[in-house]
C-alpha cells in the first residue's frame, strides 16, 4: 500500500530517534525505505521546517533531529493510536 | 429550567469543548506532519463540536420554534462530522463506505441517516470509538422513534423513548470526546 506523506515523516523521524537522534541519510535512506533523492528533497521540508537539521562534518552529512522532531514524532507516534481507534491512518 | 437539562446541558458544552479541543489538536498536528487525512478528521471533530454546542443551545432555548431549529441543526451538524470523519478512514477500513450516505439521505428522516451513519463509523472504527458510535448510532434511532414505531401503536411510549435517545446521544457523544482528549491531554502532559 503506498504510503501518505505524513506516514513517512513519521518513519524518517522514527528511524532517526531509533538510531539515537542523529543518522546519515544512507542509513536513514535504507531504514525509511525510501529513495535517496526523494529522502533529500523530503529532509529539506523537514529542516525548513525545524524538524531536522542536516549537518556536515569531517565531510560527512549527518541528520539530527530536533527538540520539535522529537515533540512532533511523540504526538505523531499517540495520535496514530488514537486515530486507529477511529479507522483512520496518518 | 429543570436541574436535569442543567446537568445535560453542562455534560454536553464539556463534550463540545472537548471534540474542539481534539481537533486543534489534530489541527496543529495535521499541518506540521502534512497530513491532509488527519486535516479533514480534525474538521469533522470540530464539527462534531459544534453539533454538540448546537444541542446545549436546543436544551436551554425558551422557545419550542428556536429549540426545534437547534435539535434538528445539531443532528445536520452530527451528520456532516460523521462523513467527513467517515471520509478520512483509510479504505482498508472500510473508509470509502461513505460515498453511499448521499444516497441514504433522500429518502430518510434526518435521525435515521445519522444514525446509519454512526453505525458504519462503529463498523470502521476500533476500541472505545467503536462502542461510542455504536451507542451513537442506537440513539439516533431512538430519537428517530415517531417515525420509525409509527406504525407500532407505541402511543405513550414515544416521546420517552425521544427522550431517552436525547439523553443517551448527548452523554455518549460527550463521553467519546472527553475519553479522546483526556488521551491527547495525559499524553501531552507525560
């Protein structure tokens, strides 16, 4: 079944708090199941929105999240249950 | 005014200020996780909000004229929340079943499609959402009475049953939301 948006927001939040908050995007790439590209394209929303931020270091580029990812995959990661209750998915 | 519609009325301006509660929950949710899904639920709770608001205004209006027009608002109101709740569960559960409620709505009295439409909601839905429509939809019948037991020579009967599906609706409905946003609430206070 295809995925919604708002799904794999909360997958590519998952993976990243699964891998202790911070995860380089091929990892997180593989883990989320999704398209390299499509993860960068997907990843720059996120940090406009302050979800996460993609840093680089020793020329390496790291994705870390941020204290709103965090607060938004913990509302998501509730809400999923209590929208299941209703019939409905994210 | 009676103490007992005092009472209804202040359990269902609790539920109308929980089901709003809910959705600007799932509002301010919606438009971070981009959910167009959980958008449309969080406008039928909102709706579902308002049903109930109108119902607190049916209870305390002093003209029987006001009061009809805010009962038979209420159940308008309930019925929109159904289907755009309806229309925002995932097909796999059924979701799509709401595309048949125009058609129940032609030769139906009001009640009788709000209460169909509960009734596929507590098909669709889960856990204490699923008994809560149920007990939703049951009550829409029950306020459906006249029409429905018309034939049945229920005479008496009728405006207590009226009576008893207004009461079970009101409280059900407020019960649903309160359980909801005390979920959203306890969680968001861990």
């Amino acid at each position: 079944m295809r995925r919604s948006r708002a799904a794999i927001i909360y997958e590519v939040l998952e993976v990243v708090v699964r891998n202790g908050g911070e995860v380089n995007p091929t990892q997180l790439s593989l883990e989320a199941n999704l398209a390299y590209d499509r993860m960068m394209r997907l990843l720059e929303k996120l940090e406009e929105r302050g979800l996460v931020e993609v840093v680089a270091e020793e020329g390496r580029k790291w994705v870390r999240i941020t204290r709103k990812g965090r607060e938004l995959y913990h509302h998501l990661r509730h809400v999923r249950r209590i929208l299941s209750d209703f019939g409905i998915s994210l | 005014m009676l103490p007992e519609t005092l009472m209804l009325g202040s359990i269902v301006l609790a539920g109308a200020a929980a089901f709003l509660l809910l959705s600007y929950r799932f509002a301010r949710i919606a438009s971070l996780a981009s959910s167009p899904r959980l958008a449309l639920a969080a406008a039928g709770f909102s709706i579902l909000g308002m049903a109930q608001l109108l119902s607190a205004a049916s209870y305390y209006s002093s003209e029987a004229r006001d009061a009809y027009m805010f009962y038979v608002g209420s159940t308008s109101f309930s019925m929109a929340g159904y289907v755009l709740i309806l229309a925002s569960a995932s097909p796999s559960r059924g979701g799509g079943l709401y595309a048949v409620s125009p058609a129940l709505l032609l030769p139906s009295a009001i009640d009788i499609t709000a209460g169909l439409l509960a009734g596929v909601l507590a098909y669709v839905a889960g856990g204490v959402a699923r008994a809560g429509f149920a007990v939703l939809a049951i009550s829409h019948f029950l306020r459906a009475a006249p029409l429905l037991g018309g034939g049945l020579h229920l005479g008496s009967a009728l405006p207590l049953l009226v009576l008893v599906g207004e009461v079970v609706r009101a409280v059900s409905a407020s019960a649903l939301a309160l359980f909801y946003t005390k979920g959203v609430l306890g969680h968001e206070a861990e």
